[in-house]
C-alpha cells in the first residue's frame, strides 16, 4: 500500500482497511473539513509538508493526538496531520473561489476592513448578492471571484497560467507557493477532474500515452523523473520550477536541455487528457 495513501497510523485506522492490515483500533472517518485559508498537510506530526488543503477542503477525520488531527483528504486520497483548530465539522458549500487570491470584506465595499484573503478552489456558501459581493459566513467576497462549485474551467492550462510568476513551493497548492505537481492538480481540479497530489501518480492516472512523433498540443502533460509540466503549444511548456523558483513559460528544448545537463533526466512519458478539453 502506498503510504501516502493509506489512513493508519500507530494510533487509529480507518475502517476499510479491516482485513487488509492489522490493528487494534478501527474506526469510521468523520466528515470534516479545513477552515483556515491553507494548511500545511505533514507527514508526520511536526514534520515535513507533503501538500496543502485549501479553505472548505472536505477531509476524513480519524482522531487527535497532542494537537495534531490525523486526517485524509476526499480529493486525492492522501493522509497527514494538520494543527487540530484547522479542520471542524462538514458544512455544505456553494461557491468555489476562481481568482488566485481574493480578499474577503467585512462589508459589501470595497473600502471596507478585509478580513481574510482566500486563495484559488477555496470553498465557500452564500445566496446573498449586495454591491458586486457575495455574502459568505466569512464575509463579502467580489463576486467576480467567485464561481458556483458546479461550474467547471474548460482547459487546465489557462487555469496555469493564473500562477504565472508565484513562487515555488515544495507541496504547495497555492499562488503564494506552488511546486510542478501541485500547479498540475489544482489546474485539473478547477477543471472537475479527479488528479492526485505527486507526478508519479499523475504519470500513471493522467490521460493517455502519446506516440513518438505525435505533435504537441495545448494541454498535453510531459512528465520527467520527479517533474511535470502542461505543455502551452507546439514549442512551449508552463510549469512551477525550483530553477527558477517560480512558474514561468519556457521553450520546451531550453527545459530538456537543461534538466538533462543537471539530472541526467530525459522526458519519460507525454500524455494528453480528453480532446474537450482542448481548444
């Protein structure tokens, strides 16, 4: 079983691993979810960050130790430790944010006290429409900002590009820190497309394998040993990078010249989603 899949640890299992592997402790996850901005989801209590879970973020709870929740994120599966004030009970949402950052506000105005700032797929509900916001339980948020949890991006690479410039972030999931898998998994999940947490899970779930020779195309995902990248055109590719510790677009012969030279890396595979996705 891959580790970063399975919901045990020393303390609590989750219930559908009965009879899988062996434990004292089973137990059904409670439906909770993240009601911070982001969170660093660890993996281990106090330890490194393996992604993050964004505001509304539906998780399984499976129990608390010393402050630290053991949890598993719906999404894409993956299990790890928040603070334990970061999560609480499942609430429906409505809303899901579609800019890469935007503020919430005290008021319907755009002068008015900001109380938080919310980062891109954040989850949301309100009804109440005043001024060009939408009333939330956080506050007014720009209704331009926001889009109905149901309404779905049409290309995962126009979704990229909203990171265009954010900074990279080993297992980061937003634009104020994103690494190559995370950039790739929040495209597809604007998109309403199920994409795990790491590139060697999106090179064995992602799309279809491309034959030699096959002209790149908009959308297509080129993989590496540890690293991905959404091809921009023919030439071009879009992808968060420590080289540059950023996401930039850059010609695709510089990015395999260049990981070549430095990893003694070559593309591994060139994969393309369903063709409506593309434009």
């Amino acid at each position: 079983m891959d580790p970063r899949l399975t919901p045990a640890n020393q303390n609590v299992a989750c219930f559908s691993l009965r009879g899988q592997i062996e434990h004292t402790n089973f137990v059904e996850g409670q439906n909770y979810q993240v009601n911070v901005p982001f969170v660093d989801l660890l993996g281990a209590p106090g330890g490194e960050r393996t992604r993050q879970l964004i505001y509304g973020s539906k998780v399984k709870y499976f129990g608390e130790n010393d402050g630290w929740a053991f949890i598993q994120n719906t999404y894409d599966s993956y299990v790890g430790y928040v603070p334990g004030e970061t999560i609480n009970l499942d609430t429906n949402k409505t809303h899901i944010v579609s800019a890469p950052l935007s503020h919430v506000f005290s008021e319907p105005n755009v002068k008015a006290k900001n109380i938080v700032t919310l980062p891109l797929t954040a989850k949301v509900s309100g009804k109440t429409v005043e001024n060009g916001f939408l009333e939330t339980e956080l506050g007014w948020i720009p209704v331009r900002h926001v889009q109905l949890k149901t309404k779905f991006a049409t290309n995962p690479v126009e979704v990229a590009k909203l990171f265009l410039n954010s900074p990279y972030l080993w297992g980061g999931n937003t634009s104020l820190g994103i690494d190559c898998s995370g950039l790739v998994q929040i495209s597809m999940l604007l998109c309403g497309l199920s994409c795990p947490g790491d590139s060697d899970q999106q090179l064995a779930e992602l799309g279809q394998n491309l034959d030699v020779g096959t002209t790149q195309e908009k959308g297509d995902i080129l993989f590496w040993k540890g690293h991905v990248a959404l091809a921009l055109n023919e030439r071009q590719v879009l992808h968060a990078n420590a080289y540059h510790m950023s996401t930039v677009i850059e010609e695709l012969s510089e990015v395999v010249f260049r990981i070549k030279k430095q990893e003694g890396n070559e593309i591994i595979a060139r994969k393309r989603l369903l063709g409506e996705l593309h434009e």
